[in-house]
C-alpha cells in the first residue's frame, strides 16, 4: 500500500485531507509540525508528503531539503492558504513536487498523488537498479583469497578514490573489466557513466568515430551530430581495453585529450571540454612496445602512473575452488538445476589444469559441464585436454636429466642460498615473485627443503 504524509498544524484540514486520500486506498500518516513531520518521514515507507508551507515550528518551503534528505524517493507537494507563486517557485527549486492553493484545489489533490506516487516509484526502483550495478561490480564480487589476487585488489582500492590514471595489465580473460568496473564503483564518479571500449574491435577510422565523435556531414553517413566515448564519459570514467591496439595516430591525439582536458569532434571546429577518469588494459607489455616504438612512450608513461597487474589463474591455483563454485550456482540457477554437486575428481582435474584462458575459459567449461551433467559434475563432462591434464610435480618420473628436473634443483639451491627468503630468491632469478610461486607449487618444493 502506498503512504501519503499529511504535515499541517490545522487539525480539521488535516482530518479532511486524511479522510479523502485514505478513500482512495492510500495509507495516511499525519504530522502537527516540522517536527514529528520530519521524524516521520525518516523512519518510514513514505510515497508523498503534503506539507503546510505555514508551520508553528517551520516553514515548508525551506522544509523540503530536509524532508528529501530524510527521505529521497518522497515527493513533496506543498500547500499553501494563498497562491503564493514566489514560494511555489522556490518550493520548485528546492525539490518539491508541486504546490496547491488550500481549499480551492481539493478535486485535484488525488489526480497529482497519483503522479507523485508514479514518479516516487520510478526513483525507487531506479535506486534499487543502482545498488544493483553497484554490489554487481563491487570489489566483494572479485573472488579469491591468494596473495596474488588480494595484492591485486587491496592497491585497486587504494587507487580507487582518486582520478590517478591506472593501467591494468595481464593476460587475456583474467578479468580487467571486473577491476575496472570495480574501481569506477568505487570512486567519486560512480553515479556518472563509465563508457567502455576493446580498442581491438575497430578499424582506426571507426575508432576515431566512437572515440571523439563526429559532427553531422563529416564523412558519407554523418547524417547526424554523434557524440563520442570520451564526451559520454564526462565527469565518470573511460575504460579503454586492449589499448595496445590503438594506432599510433590515435594515441597521439587521446595523449593530447589527456593533457588538455579537451578535444575537437571530426568535422568541427571548435574544441569540447571534457574531464573524466581513464582506467586502460592490455595483455601486451607497453613499455617493450614503447621501446620498439608500436606505442608511443610518452602515452605510455602518461597511462603508467598506476599499474596493477592481474595474475593469471595458473598462479591462484587455491582460487578456483570459490570460482567453480560460484558458476556452478551461477549456472544451475539459470537453467534450475537445484543442488548440483561437484565431485572431488572434477574438482581435481579443474586446479590441475593451467588455463590459459584464464576465468574467462573457466567459466565457460563451467558452462558447458552444468548443461551437460544432472546431478554431480563429474571428470567425464570436461573438454578432454583438462581431462588429460596434470602438474609436473604430479608425474609419475622425471628424468634426472630433463630441464624440469635442472630448473628445479636450481630455484632450491638458489632457495637455500637466500635462507628461504622468496622476494630475494625471485631477484636473484630474475623472474617475478607470482612466476617464483607458481614454481614452487609445481615442483613441490617448500622453503625448508634441503
């Protein structure tokens, strides 16, 4: 039932208004002064306030900023006992709904309710849509708890609250949209747009089209003005992935945006001003690109002040237990199958595998094991290369004289020689500390090892 609050110190008025609303099937709530009207309107379900601009305690028109702020999907209609247009004016300014004559307008008191409660309905569940999009892609929807995954996400946090530059990098599939989802959510400009482009899907001509956009009669087709990413992305965020990809003439010009804050549609003249938050990604290494000059370096330190870099599944190997779990829900929920179980062989044969599609493969196995089993997953419903997989340090010999056999003695003299200390002994190999972990998980070896 939808409720309307009545907020008029005239008891009789009060009573009418009550009597004619509540017999429309409206719940009524009343209120003598601003102040029980207020503490009304903050502890409960309310649709529509009618409110007095004339209150002992208060007046109505500088009422309404607290009453939206105490309630934000009321509307607010005032009532006033003269046609006071300064005050509906004001009332109009400050957030009101609209604003009645008392007495004179009764017959029209139901008919605009009913449009109060329409509107008061419609930001409800556009609210609920936002908390929606905003828990969808929160940092509690990244799952994991290895090390590599939570340094990951603890800087993603940190950066988060800024408008610093950050490039996320890795290989393909390891969820770079997620974080950058995640950290526009996460920051200032959440309500705004977070405009998203894989630079690998245009040709350069239809890049600089969706990038900067284009005025009507720029090129054959431009029948109409078309505002580009960057302009949608004002005051929010621009994610551009794969940005490897861009050509270099293009780079130059998004390097000039970033500098200038501003930036000239093709076909005009005149130049747009623009401010957003630019988050890229790449599977590519930009500064070997930079340094063979397929990306130009100075774009490259400009998006390099912060980077983070996603590890690949095959390094959070105690991950994808939660991972499977998760699609498997997932999944069975789309196509109600209730209570399916994961058998521990399937289960096996998931961490045993070293993905190199990352989550994005994982779950589409996931996938298509779901469809393919009735009540357990089990081994049989995987493609036949996870079926087949195993770890190094899971085979049954390894030959004294095989380079697994060399690499490994070496990362444990090397282990030893540092006391166990990993940081040191990744240095001292010159590989990075994720690839040294990712080592010893295969070869089995522990810093106690002799």
């Amino acid at each position: 039932m939808k409720t309307v609050l009545i907020i008029d110190d005239e008891v009789k008025l009060r009573s009418l208004l009550s009597r004619i609303i509540a017999a429309e099937g409206f719940e009524v709530l009343e209120a003598g002064n601003a102040k029980t009207g207020l503490k009304l309107a903050a502890q409960s379900e309310i649709d529509v306030i009618l409110c007095d601009v004339k209150l002992p305690d208060g007046n109505g028109v500088s009422l309404v900023p607290l009453l939206k702020t105490a309630n934000p999907s009321a509307e607010i209609v005032l009532l006033t006992a003269y046609g006071n247009i300064a005050d509906g004016v004001q009332a109009m300014k400050n957030g009101a709904f609209d604003y009645l004559v008392k007495g004179d307008d009764n017959d029209k008191i139901i008919p605009l309710i009913s449009r109060a409660v329409e509107k008061s309905q419609l930001q409800k569940k556009v609210s609920q849509l936002e908390q929606m999009v905003g828990k969808k892609y929160s940092f509690s929807t990244i799952l994991g708890t290895s090390k590599a995954i939570l340094t990951a996400v603890d800087l993603a946090k940190k950066v988060a609250p800024l408008d610093t530059p950050v490039l996320l990098t890795g290989e393909t599939g390891t969820g770079k949209e997620v974080f950058a989802q995640a950290i526009h959510q996460s920051s200032g400009r959440a309500s705004k747009n977070i405009m998203a482009l894989n630079c690998s899907t245009f040709g350069k001509e239809n890049l600089e089209s969706e990038l900067f956009g284009y005025k009507q009669g720029a090129f054959t087709g431009a029948v109409k003005d078309k505002k580009g990413l960057i302009e949608e992305a004002h005051q929010g965020t621009l994610f551009l992935d794969e940005i490897g990809e861009l050509p270099l003439e293009l780079q130059a010009k998004l390097l000039r945006v970033l500098e200038t804050q501003e930036f000239i549609k093709l076909g005009d003249t005149k130049p747009v001003k623009t401010n957003f938050r630019l988050i890229a990604a790449t599977n590519r290494n930009l500064q070997i690109e930079s340094e063979e000059k397929r990306f130009r370096s100075d774009l490259y330190y400009r998006l390099n002040v912060f980077q983070i870099q996603l590890p690949p599944l095959r390094d959070r190997i105690r991950d994808i237990e939660a991972l499977t779990q998760y699609y498997v829900d997932f999944f069975a929920n789309q196509i109600n199958k209730r209570n399916l179980r994961i058998d521990p062989e399937f289960l096996d044969k998931m961490q045993q595998y070293t993905w190199p599609g990352n989550i994005r493969e994982l779950r589409n196995v996931i996938e298509r094991s779901v469809i393919l089993s009735d009540n357990i997953l089990l081994p049989e419903s995987l493609p036949f290369d996870i079926q087949q997989a195993q770890h190094s340090n899971k085979n049954n010999t390894m030959s004294a004289f095989s380079i697994n056999s060399v690499e490994k003695l070496h990362i444990q003299k090397v282990l030893n020689f540092c006391k166990g200390n990993k940081a040191e002994t990744a240095r001292l190999l010159e590989i990075g500390i994720a690839t040294l972990y990712r080592k010893l998980e295969e070869y089995g070896i522990s810093s106690s090892d002799k």
